[in-house]
C-alpha cells in the first residue's frame, strides 16, 4: 500500500513541477513580447524626434543663414542651437529604439552623414574660442545637407516602425493564443491532479480504514491468542505484551513492558539461545524467507519456575526501527506427553523383542527335549514291539509332530513381523512337489473316505525358480485344512499356468465340499490366532495361525490367497505366485536310499552335541545303522578328536558351550588337518534360518534343524556315501595286516615310519622349491615312493603319487602345488590310519 501510495505523490510532484515550469514559461514569453511591443511605440516616437531633429535643424539653418547675412556672429546663440541639436542626435542614438534601427543597413547609410555632421560640428566648436564666419559658412553648409538626410531617416524610422508594429501585433497575437492554449491545458492538468488528489485521498481512507480494522484484528488476536505473543525492539526491550504471557510467565503488562526479554524470562544459561534465535529471524527475513526462527529452550515464570517453551522469533522494520515478534508457547505438558509416549514405545520394543527373544529361546529349549522324544520314538520303533506298544509309540510321535508343527508356525509368525523372514530361491520340479505333497496327504484323505484328486495343466513346465520349502508349506496347509474340515465328498488339486516374457502366474485352486465359510468371514480365518465356528459349536475354519502364515508367506512371493465360499457350499482356496521358469533338462531326481542297515557302508562317524539326551539318541540311531560312532560335548573336545582320528561324517551342534560349532568347523575346515574334507552337517534347535549363512560359510556341508529323524539320518549318510567322490579310508588294508605278519611287528613298525618320514621329508623339498622347475626329478621321486605306498598297502596314496608322476612327465612345467597339497592331506589320513592299527597291535 505504501509503494502506490508514494507512486501517487511522486506523480503529483512530477505534474506540479510540470505545470509550473509551463507557467514560467508562458509569463515569460508574454512579458517579452509586450516589451518588443513596446519598443515598437517608442520607435514611432523616435521617428517623430527626427522631425522634431528637422525642425530644430531648420531653426539652426535660419540662425546660420541670418548671421551670415548680418554678419553678425552670435556665439552663444549658435552655441544654444548646436547644443539642442546634437542633444537630440544623442538621445535618438542612445535610446532603445535607436540601437535596434541602427541595425538596419538603409539607417545607418543615412546616419552616416549625420554622424559626420556631428564630428565636424563639435571639432569647430571645440577649435577656437571664437566662431569665425568660415566656420559658420562650413556649418551652414553641413546643415543644408544633412537636413535631407534627417527628414528621410524619420520617414524611414516610421515606416520600418510601422512594419515592426504590424509583425509584433501578429507574434503578440500568437503568444495570446499559445498562453490561453495552455492556460486551457493548464487547467485540465490541474483538474487532473485535483482528480488524483481525490482517488489518493479516498485511497488513503480505505487503506486507514483497512489498517485500523487489521490493527483491531490484530490486537483482538494478539489478545485472544492461546500463546504468548512479546514484541521487543532492537535493544530486545520488550514494547508489547499479550494477556496470554501474563498467564504463562506470571508478570503483568505494567510491570515488564521497558524491560528486556532475556533479563526477565530466560535463564542465564540459555540467553545466548534466545540472542541466536533473534539473530537468525534478521537474517531469515534477509533472505525473504516466510517462517520464522523456531527454537526450543528453558524460559522461567515470575516465581521462579522453570518450564519449556517453543520460541518462534520473526523480525520486521518499521521506521527503519528494529522490531522482534516472539510467540511463546508453553509445551511442558507436551513435553511430559511425549515422554510419555517414548516410554510406552520402549517398553512396547521392549516387549516385542523379549517376546522374540522369548520365543527363539523356548524355540531351542522345547525343541531339544523334543528331538529326543522323537529320536527315542524313532529308535523304539525299530525294535520288537506289541501291536498296542506300536500304537502308543505312533501316537507320541504324532503328537510330537504336531508341536513342531505349531513350534515352526509360532517362530514363522515372529520371523515375518520382524521383517526377519527371508526365502531361498532354488530351482524345483513344480510337478513333483505336487505329487509327492499328494502322495503324503492322501492316506489322511482316505482316512475319512475322501477323494483327493490331483489335475496339472500341460503347458506347465517342469522347473521353476522360488523356495519349494515355502510353497510346500502353504500348500501343505491350504490341503491339510481342506482334509481337515470336510467330512465327506472330494477335494479337488488344480494346477494351472500362464506363462509371461520372464515370469509365469502360476494358479494353485483346491476345491473342498466342506462346511464352507460364509462371505463375512473370509478375511477373518487370515487373521493371527482366529478359528471360526460354524452354528453347531463345531469349528468350521481355521487353526489359529496357518492361514495367516500362508498368506503372508505367499504376499512376500509376490502373490496372494484368496478364498471364495458360501455356508454349505464347500470352500475355494486359490493361491496365485509368479514364479520364474528355468529352461532346464528334465532329470530324474535321486531319491533317498532305503537299502537295509547291513548294507551300508561301515564309516567313521563323529556325534557333537553338548545335550546328553540328544546325543546319546543320535548315537544309538547311527551305531544301530552299524556306523562306527565317537561323541564330544563341545566345540574343544571335537578339535582334539579331529586332530588324532579320521571322521567321514561330523555331526556338529550350532549352539554349544567353550567352542560353538560355526567356530570349530571353521577351525577344522582352515586347519589343513585330518578331517578339513570331512563331511560336516550342522544341527540346531533354532527354528529360524539365521545361522544358515554363517554355517555355509564357515564350512558346513548342510546345516539340519533338530530334530533329526532316522529317515532323515539315513538318508544323509545314503548320500555321502553315494556320492562318487567319496572313498572310504578308515578300513585296514590286508596288505598292511599281511607285512605285519611277515615282517613282524618291530620291523614292519620301523619300515613303516621311515616312510611316512620320507613322504613328509619329499613334500617339504617340494615346498622348498628342492626340485625347481625340474619335474623329471620330481616324477622319479614320486615313483620310488608310489612302490613303498604300494608295499603298505596305501591305495589312496599310490592313486595320488601314481598321478602326480604321471603329470610330472606330461607336463614339464606345469606348477603341481594343488596336487602336492592333496597328497598332503591323503597323507596325513593314512599315516592317523596306521597309528590306529599300531595302537590297536599294541593293545
């Protein structure tokens, strides 16, 4: 409003300036042509002195001619006469119209003759002290001839007057024009302004009106106003003072108002706060910003009271004064709130993670006693048993199961809401699943005299990429409900596809013709810890936690389970997953093998389990396979055992006291010992992933949750054992029995550790660089050692030095380190052997 305001005034001053100006103007161009108006009549007059001139030339004339004739010479009276003559010729040449006609080239030709007149004149007067009559003669003379001159000068004077008059009449008749032409335009300019005047007076009302009312708004805010509102000035004296700070700080208006802000309501220690907080709202101004400073500091009340406030700090100029506007607002209770809030939030972390913590140690404490339940049933089982003992014994396992069941649901649960559940992508035959998952569901089907059908399109492929362990479990779950709440009829397993550029939308639909759920209920049975009843008091859907789990499950797949279903029309479960395809060859997987106990291969076994329970459980399982078995307790026993005796498997609890297992694997496995190739397979009670990766890392061939079962055992050591690369090297040779028996015991002993002795000796020249990058001496070093290998009966060892020659001649220089290395280990291996067979001699 200021800036139009000013824009208003400076317009006026411009115009007023304007206006004046033209009005100098004109007066002036007026007053100059009536002075040339003037100077117009006084040549008219001018002219009529050049007749008087004549005239009074015509007087001297008589006078000369009478005292010629007489004779007689009057010199005063001569005198007299010049005199007045020349007098007149001076004032007609000094007046103003004088100067202005001697500017015409025709009146100065003429005055020329009369400016002689007047030299000559005054030179006889001025000559003698008497008038000689020659003088007079010569004077008389003059004036005979200048006398045409004058009387033709006045009639040029007159009409040069006249033509000057009629010029100056015209130019004096224009300006006339010109001054009312803008005296007109004066006039409405002045109207003009008067107009401006008017809108900038009307202008300055409205804008009075509108700051009075806004300053009346202002202060009825300022007043009403919930916060604390002080206005200080530069010096930070405060000048003004809501009704809301007297409530919160306790001082009345009276007695603050002059007194500075920092003296009087901040603490000393924070005045620097509210100084920055001043300093900061000029500079936030500066820079047009719209907000002010906010800040959060201590402020104290008039009796004392400390308390917390939020500081808002704006500044403005008014009158080139500095002006700091503080709204204050008291946020103790806001403060005390929050606290509040953050303790029950703690305390809700709190809660959440000791019920995490909770469940993953109730996790490993219910599974350990649980995996030897199950192993003693398992184990029990196998031997002679009653019809009756072998119904108990199924039961108890049943129930078992059932509590792993709800023991992995409880920690899957826990795992997904703590953003802890992770899947394993793997590459799986889609339609073996399916059919295996049909294969063991379909005895609880028959059971209860259901169908369970299974129906996969044709156009699905066989492998795809996702974690097979998952989706088992949710369909084991979708299928077991579907088992589980119907009592008669079908149920109906459809597997269809359609395939995409990179991914596939695979459709898992199971058809019931249970109770069925009705439309209010469907997202209820996805709920955690819901089972819905139907009208007769019988539980209709859902266990509590499966459904909820299975849906979770597949939404962090990707998809979805949704159910369609009307009371007593069955039930729709439809489980839909992108799954990406795998171009792969179809292979018939290997399936474990259930060869009979007395088959398996005899092998070194190693048990680690710091549970007294579970290892004695897992031992009898694998002694009754006919394994060799040995036990350790902790990680430090089993680095001992590693150290004296060969293992092919090494059964190793994650969780165990002194030295875990995830260590000691690590130690076997960097070691270079006896047993770094050995098979290990982790075992845990934890029923989570989480040590998964550490295990592979540190070494572990498979990592296993507990517990174990004897199918699940056997079929463990089934693969290792059918695997191609692994060879047994724990069994005696008879060709180490037969030296013995030849050579006797002291000989066979001493020739034996010559030549363990000698392989040692050969590998460390080797590792010396002894042999360089001559390879033919290498070659026939193995060779002499392959004969003594062979004379011991060390098959393994004469396969590997038979080798390592082989590659020694081939390859002349090629860098045989790796089979050096290997040979070490196979070393190490066959001398622990011999040391067990010596020990065994000497027992």
């Amino acid at each position: 409003m200021n800036v139009e305001l000013k824009g208003y005034r400076s317009l006026i001053l411009v115009g007023l300036g304007l206006l004046a100006l033209l009005l100098g103007l004109m007066i002036s161009k007026l007053l100059s042509e009536y002075e040339n108006l003037s100077i117009v009549e006084d040549t008219i007059f001018t002219g009529q002195d050049y007749y008087q001139l004549d005239a009074q030339l015509a007087d001297l004339d008589i006078t000369l001619r009478e005292q010629i004739t007489n004779k007689n010479i009057s010199k005063d009276e001569l005198l007299l006469k010049v005199d007045t003559v020349l007098n007149k010729l001076y004032v007609l040449e000094s007046s103003q119209s004088g100067v202005i006609l001697g500017y015409n080239e025709e009146v100065r030709v003429l005055m020329k003759p009369i400016d002689q007149f007047v030299g000559k004149t005054i030179s006889i007067l001025e000559k003698n002290d008497e008038i000689l009559f020659d003088d007079i003669l010569v004077l008389h003379e003059m004036v005979k001839k200048v006398r045409p001159k004058i009387s033709k000068n006045a009639f040029l004077v007159y009409r040069l007057a006249v033509i000057r008059s009629q010029e100056q009449r015209v130019n004096f008749s224009k300006q006339l024009m010109w001054t009312g032409g803008s005296a007109v335009s004066f006039l409405i300019m002045l109207a003009g302004l008067l107009l401006l005047l008017d809108r900038m007076l009307r202008s300055a009302i409205r804008r009075a009106d509108e700051l009075t009312a806004s300053s009346r708004q202002l202060a009825l805010t300022v007043a009403g106003s919930m916060d604390a509102i002080i206005i200080a000035d530069g010096y930070s004296k405060i000048i003004e003072y809501n009704t809301s700070a007297e409530g919160v700080f306790g001082w009345s208006r009276k007695e603050i108002i002059g007194r500075t802000m920092e003296e009087i309501l901040f603490p000393k220690g924070l005045r620097d706060a509210y100084k920055n907080a001043m300093a900061q709202s000029s500079e936030v101004t500066n820079t047009n910003a719209v907000d002010g400073v906010r800040v959060e500091l201590t402020a104290w009340r008039k009796n004392g009271e400390e308390f917390e406030v939020e500081l808002n700090m704006t500044y403005v100029e008014r009158n080139d004064d500095a002006i700091y506007m503080a709204y204050i607002r008291d946020i103790s209770d806001r403060k005390v709130a929050e606290k509040i809030l953050i303790e029950a939030r703690d305390r809700a972390e709190r809660t959440d993670k000791a019920k995490s913590q909770f469940l993953a140690v109730m996790s490993h404490e219910m599974r350990t006693p649980l995996a030897g339940i199950i192993g003693v049933m398992d184990l029990l089982k196998a031997t002679n048993l009653s019809k009756k003992q072998d119904h108990y014994v199924q039961i108890a396992t049943s129930s078992g199961e059932v509590m792993l069941e709800h023991i992995n649901e409880a920690l899957d649960i826990t795992r997904i809401e703590g953003g802890a559940f992770e899947l394993s992508p793997q590459e799986f035959n889609l339609p073996d699943l399916a059919r295996s998952l049909v294969e063991v569901l379909k005895p609880l089907a028959n059971e209860k005299e259901l169908s369970l059908e299974l129906q996969i399109d044709d156009n699905i492929k066989a492998y795809f990429l996702g974690d097979s362990h998952r989706i088992r479990q949710i369909l084991t779950n979708l299928l077991g409900n579907s088992i589980k709440f119907t009592d008669e009829g079908s149920i109906q397993f459809v597997i269809s596809c359609s395939h995409e550029a990179d991914v596939s939308r695979l459709k898992f639909t199971i058809t019931d013709t249970g109770l069925g759920i009705a439309p209010e209920n469907h997202e209820k049975i996805f709920e955690d810890f819901v089972a819905i009843s139907s009208g007769d008091e019988r539980q209709s859907r859902g266990d509590g936690l499966g459904l909820s789990i299975s849906r979770k499950i597949a939404r962090q797949m990707g998809g979805d389970i949704i159910v369609e279903s009307n009371i007593n029309e069955g039930a729709t479960f439809i489980l839909n997953l992108p799954l990406k395809q795998v171009a792969k060859t179809d292979v018939v997987e290997p399936k474990a093998l259930d060869i009979p106990i007395e088959n398996f291969k005899k092998i070194n076994v190693l048990v680690v389990e710091d549970s007294t329970t579970n290892r004695e459980v897992l031992c009898d399982m694998l002694e009754g396979m006919g394994h060799n078995v040995s036990s350790a307790t902790n990680g430090l026993e089993t680095l001992d055992l590693a150290k004296k005796q060969i293992f092919d498997i090494i059964f190793m609890d994650i969780n165990m006291p002194i030295i875990g297992g995830i260590e000691a694997t690590h130690k076997i496995r960097s070691g270079g010992g006896l047993n770094s190739k050995t098979y290990i397979a982790g075992l845990t009670a934890h029923g989570s992933d989480e040590f998964g990766v550490e295990a592979k890392e540190a070494g572990m061939d498979c990592y296993i949750t507990k517990p174990i079962r004897l199918a699940a055992l056997r079929k463990i050591i089934s693969d290792v054992i059918s695997d191609s690369s692994f060879e047994t090297i724990g069994e005696l040779s008879p060709v180490l029995m037969e030296l013995f028996e030849t050579l006797g015991r002291e000989k066979a002993l001493g020739v034996g550790w010559v030549f363990f002795e000698e392989l040692e000796q050969f590998i460390k020249q080797y590792d010396q660089d002894f042999f360089g990058k001559d390879n033919n001496a290498l070659a026939e070093a193995a060779h002499k050692l392959k004969g003594a290998s062979a004379m011991f009966g060390q098959d393994l060892l004469e396969k590997q030095l038979a080798q390592l020659e082989f590659d020694a001649r081939k390859y002349a220089t090629k860098d045989l380190t790796d089979r050096i290395r290997s040979l070490e280990g196979i070393a190490k291996h066959s001398e622990a052997i011999f040391s067990n067979y010596v020990s065994l001699i000497i027992k």
